[in-house]
C-alpha cells in the first residue's frame, strides 16, 4: 500500500476498502472518497505520518462529472493549506468510482 | 534522526493564476518541501483575466507552459529545474502538436515526462503537472 523512501511516504492507488474485511466497498463518488480517504488516515498515521503531511495528491474520477462530490468530501479531510492536487477522469477497472494516490513527508 | 522537512504552499505572484484557491478548491497550487517542488496540475488560464483560454491546443500548451514557467519562478524555481512532467491531453491526437510547443520551453536537456489522454474537466484541452528542484 505505501513504501518509505527517504523523506518522503509513497502510496499507492487506493480503492474503497473495508478496512476491517479488506473487501470492496463499492459507492457513490462521495462514499468512496470518504472510504479512502479514511483508510488513508489510518495508513499514514500508522507510518508515523498524517494527512496534513500529504504534499502532492493525484485523484482518478471514473466520470469529471463527479469532480464537485468528490470535492465536498475531500475538502474535509485536509486542514489549511491543502496538498497540491491533480483530477483526471479516466477508465477505471471493476466499476471503480474513485483511485486516490499520494506522496506523503514522512 | 534527520531534522523532519516542512511542507510550505506555493503562492503565484500573479493572483490571478491562483486558480484553485479562486474556485475554492481544495488543493494549492504548489507545495514545495526541502529540495523538491510539487505543482498541481496546471490548466490554460489567461494570466491577464484568470479566465480560462481555449484556443487552438498549441496555444493552450503555450499558456499552460508559461503560467508553470510563472508558478515555479514563484518559488523560486524555473522551468529548467523541472524534473519530471506529466502531461494529460483531452484528445490524444493533439499530441504532436503538444510536443511540438512543449520542446520550445525545454529546448536542451528536457525533464523526464510521461504524456497520455484523460477525461479533464471545464473543456481543458490539457493539463500539465511538475515536480521540480526548488532554489
């Protein structure tokens, strides 16, 4: 799920998981967001690092159309100022909604 | 134990390419942490409006490559110090088009890059992302 390198956390691609059964948990946009982005919290904080550590963000949307309810959610995950960000709209596999990657300060 | 590295966010010195802190979006433009710089993805606006600009891909390339030219002079940094580009295109048959304005803004010893098509948002016909070496 992440590597360390140096300074820096590096995190893969996640999906909506339950983290208690490491299952899929297929949602909305919204939900998934909220998923993964919780999931990302325990990640990081596990590592010894935390989310207002997350320098660079790239955000997989299956549809752009889905762009502002990712937004809602995401903004509350991240306290001022928020990571630099990328969103792009791609084809994601297995009904995949949402991907979240990240690099991370250690 | 290494002293722990901080992050600071980017700030343009033109206001008006602060795009999503305008919209209110929930990213900055830039972050830099000790030697690195990371940009968001950088999209075609107008430096004189801060509206977006779609004309012709070439010129949309033009204008993404100057406001990165802009956000890194910002901090500090310029384009020459990039070291990895990506670049998203909305249609992937602009892509000789893109490399052909893009070498003109790293005409010697260029970043490594990865360039391919994505859905992007607002009818952006690019969006173009950097890591970069601060100072």
């Amino acid at each position: 799920m992440a590597v360390r390198g140096g300074a820096f956390i590096f995190v893969s691609g996640l999906t909506a998981i339950d983290p208690q059964t490491g299952e899929r948990r297929p949602g909305t946009t919204a939900s998934e967001t909220r998923q993964i982005l919780a999931n990302l919290r325990q990640l990081l904080e596990a590592a010894g690092s935390s989310l207002d550590r997350v320098v660079k963000v790239n955000v997989l949307l299956h549809s752009m159309l889905e762009a502002p309810n990712m937004n809602e959610v995401y903004a509350r995950f991240f306290p001022e100022p928020p990571p630099a960000r990328t969103v792009c709209g791609a084809r994601l596999p297995d009904g995949i909604k949402v991907i979240i990657e990240c690099t991370v300060l250690a | 134990m290494t002293e722990k590295l901080e992050r600071v966010a980017i700030t343009p010195r033109n206001p008006l390419l602060n795009a999503s802190r305008a919209g209110n979006l929930p990213h900055v433009p830039g972050i830099r942490v000790g030697d690195y710089i990371f940009l968001s993805g950088m999209v075609p606006v107008d430096p004189q409006t801060g509206e977006r600009s779609h004309g012709p891909i070439a010129e949309q390339v033009r204008l993404t490559l100057s406001n990165m030219a802009h956000m890194l002079e910002s901090a500090g940094s310029s384009l020459d110090r990039a070291v990895r580009v990506h670049v998203v295109l909305a249609d992937i048959s602009d892509m000789a088009e893109m490399d052909r304005v893009y070498r003109e803004f790293f005409p010697v010893d260029p970043p490594a890059r990865t360039a391919w098509s994505m859905q992007l948002r607002f009818g952006n016909g690019c969006e173009i992302e950097c890591v970069a070496l601060a100072g």
